[in-house]
C-alpha cells in the first residue's frame, strides 16, 4: 500500500516533467545519493530560469543586496593574501547567491512549499536507513558508478568513530541536513494529522470561503501519507540522536516546542520542558543533585552536553578559542579581512592543530571578508526572517491551511541561523544548495504575495 502511494507521489512528477520546477524536485530527490547530477539539474533550473525571467530577477531589492554583497566579497578576494584560496572560496557563496535568485522567481505559492518538503523527506529516508545500518550493522562500503555520478562511501563505525555520518563527511554535517529535514517532516506530519482529526469536514471550510489551495493534492485522501510520515520523523529523529550532535539535538528540540506552542499544545510543551530540564540538571547540576536526575537520564545525553563523554579535549578544539580567534582576526582586518579560506591557514599556524572553520559562520565572515560584508550578509537574512514573520502575521491572502507549511520553513530557516552559530554549513555541497533553496522558497512566497497585497491596496 505505501509503495503504491509513493508511485503515485513519483508519477505526479513524472506527469510534470516538463516543467523546470519540476527539475527542481528530482534534483533534491536525489541530491543526497548523488550531488553531481543533483548540482547539474538545479545549475540547469537557474539557467533556464534566469533566461526566462531576468527582468522580474533584476528587479527585486534583495537580489541589489546580493549583487553588492557579492561585489564586496570579490574585493575582498583581491586584497587577501592567498589570493587563489580566497577566489576559490568564493564558489562556496557567488553561485548560490544565483540559485537563491533563480528559485526566488521560480516558487512562489505553499503548494510548491509541500512538493518541496515532501521530497526532501522522501529523499532523506534512504541516508537516514544507511546511517542507521552503519552504526549498528556494522554496514561500510565504498561505491562508484560512472566516476562520481553515484559515489557512495559509508565509512565503518561513522565519523567520528562511534558517531553516524551516513554519505556524509561528518556527523555534525549529517545531523544539520537532518535537523532541517525533521524540521520539515514534522510541519507535514502536522498537517496530515489535522486533516485525520477533521476528515472530509475540510469540505465545510471551503462553504465558508477559506479555499484549499490544493493543499493535499500531491498524495492522495489516505493513512498512508500520515503513516509514512510518522516513520519517516521518527527515523530522522532516531538517526539524529546517535549523530551526537548536541547541536543537532538542542535545535530539534527547540523545533518541537516552537510547533507545540504554534499549535497551541500546552501539555506536550510542559513535557518537553520537563524532560529538556532532567537533562540539563544531570549534566550540569550539582554533585548531589545531578546524581539524582543520573539515575532516570541515560549517559549518553548528559556526558556528552557536559564533554564527559570525550574529557581532555585540546583547548584549541575548543569552541570558545575558535571563535576568540575569530574575533582577534576581523579586529585586525575589519574592512576587507584576511580572505576566504584563511582561517585554516591562519589557525594552524598559531595552535598547531589542523581546522577547517571557527565553528560560527558570522565570526568567520568577518575575519575572512571584512564587517561590511558580514553585516550586509546579516542585513539581507534578517530582512529575509522579517519579511516572513510579517507575512505570517498580518497576510490576508494567507489561508488557516496554509500558515503551517509557512510556518515550517520559517522555523527550519531560524534552525539553519542557529546551527550556524556554532558550525558552518557551507562547506559540504548539498547542505549548501538546501539551505540557500529553503531561503530561496521562503523570499519567493513573501515577494509573491507581497504584490498581491500592494496590488490589492491599489485597486482600493
């Protein structure tokens, strides 16, 4: 019965194949088991795209944003000392600043926002499986089909040891396309459970005049769709525990308590609390009280929030000193900085110890390219999360059925800042492209319906 749902999910793409939005979707289908053919079909959308709609591109006050910021950055590139790493490091940003506008212009309406997040859930279910399998079964393997169209590699044990990373580099790289995942899965499990609690009473809405704008149209009227996503949730959720990310798991928690106040469930956000503060207390109370909660919370949490877990770690592992060092470096250079890719160099130098990032994208911003560029890289998110919460709050053109979907990507977008003050997403691939293709969707929606309510206001 699922597998002949999920037939109906692919043919409802393959009907529409035609369409570049609909590329867009495979794309991020497949992103996960193969970023060569996933980067080629979404570089090939935003071709396409730009050519088709370049004038309504070149228009919008945040794609000026954007263009500035990029001119910062390659002045920037060409004041910094390793100059070739510098412009390198810029394909870590200049091409998606161009997917972001392409897709922008491309999605505009919340049913795209459904096909979307139902994809990256579909998409994630096969990774999460191979992740899990690589932590308990003992899977490892490394796989290559036509030199890097499928490049599968599952390392024995995870990366760290002991640590699920799944296809991916790292496991906290894992667990951040895992948190933005859940965050998404678990808007639409949401969703399908309010349908199930209404039933074909929605019909009624539509007497009223609150229209469903195809909300459901993807899978059909059935449990199916509401138990796959009930696995799909608890499957990311589980492989995102044994990431042993505290990261990971501190914004999924957060996630789960910003829907539950959204929805009103007072009960469940008492309950998070409550288990969030057991936690919290056995790791970092006092002796005599934290041993008290030890013996309900397991170790696995509370020694590794408190770094029990791996005691006598080098003091420049250390957050803190990473972001202390940031700091020293953007002081040193505040307009133009050191260049992208230095703090590496830079770091190594003074610690004697290899690392790839400061852990805080904003801090490394600043050091590598200068205050400006990172208070303007800052201005356009914020203008991005403003925008958002304004259309979610005061939009008449937003139906009841509608905010939630809305509300989702507005809250993987706040989980996508916060995982990004204490790590940097932009350096694996598919990451990249998901992060920028979530705000891409987000800005698309709000500009979209922002006209609708300015040529509302005219008309009146």
């Amino acid at each position: 019965m699922l597998g002949a749902s999920l037939n109906k999910v692919f043919d409802y793409f393959k009907s529409r194949w035609q369409s570049s939005w609909n590329y867009s979707l495979w794309a991020l289908l497949i992103f996960p088991l193969s970023p060569l053919v996933g980067a080629v079909t979404v570089g090939f959308v935003s071709l396409i795209t730009w050519l088709k709609q370049s004038r309504k591109i070149n228009r919008r006050p945040l794609n000026w944003g954007f263009a500035l910021l990029s001119f910062l950055l390659i002045v920037s590139a060409g004041f910094a000392q390793d100059k070739t790493a510098a412009f390198l490091g810029l394909f870590n940003l200049l091409p998606f600043f161009l997917l972001f506008a392409a897709h922008s212009a491309l999605i505009q309406t919340f049913t795209q926002l459904r096909q979307m997040a139902w994809v990256l859930v579909i998409g994630s279910m096969p990774v999460a499986i191979m992740g899990l399998g690589q932590l308990f079964l003992g899977w490892s393997f490394k796989f290559q089909f036509v030199w890097v169209v499928f490049s599968w590699t599952i390392r024995p044990g995870g990366n760290p040891p002991g640590r699920i990373a799944s296809l991916f580099l790292h496991a906290n790289t894992f667990a951040a396309y895992l948190v933005i995942v859940f965050i998404l899965g678990l808007g639409l499990w949401i969703e399908q459970w309010r349908l199930s609690i209404r039933g074909r009473g929605a019909e009624g809405q539509r007497g009223r005049g609150e229209r469903l704008t195809a909300t459901f149209a993807l899978l059909p009227q059935s449990p199916v769709p509401f138990l796959f996503l009930t696995l799909a949730v608890i499957t990311n959720f589980i492989a995102l525990i044994f990431t042993n990310s505290r990261n990971g798991w501190a914004i999924a928690i957060f996630a789960c308590l910003a829907y539950a106040l959204y929805q009103g469930w007072r009960i469940l956000v008492g309950s998070v609390a409550a288990i969030v503060s057991s936690i919290l207390l056995a790791a970092f109370a006092p002796s005599p009280v934290a041993h008290i909660f030890r013996w309900v919370v397991p170790a696995f949490f509370w020694a590794r929030l408190n770094d029990d877990m791996y005691p006598d770690r080098p003091v420049a592992l250390m957050r803190q000193t990473q972001w202390e060092f940031a700091w020293s470096l953007a002081q040193q250079h505040p307009w133009t900085g050191w260049g992208l890719r230095s703090f590496s160099t830079l770091y190594k130098a003074k610690m004697q110890i290899p690392l790839g990032h400061p852990h805080n994208l904003f801090l490394m911003l600043s050091a590598e390219t200068g205050f400006p560029s990172a208070f303007l890289f800052c201005g356009l998110l914020a203008w991005i999360l403003i925008t958002s919460v304004q259309l979610l709050q005061k939009s008449k053109y937003i139906n009841t059925g509608d905010k939630l979907i809305f509300f989702s990507y507005l809250l993987s977008f706040v989980g996508w800042i916060l995982l990004n003050t204490v790590d940097v997403t932009l350096f694996d691939f598919r990451l990249n492209a998901l992060s920028w293709l979530i705000l891409a969707a987000i800005a698309g929606v709000v500009h979209h319906y922002h006209e609708k309510d300015r040529l509302a206001s005219h008309q009146n």
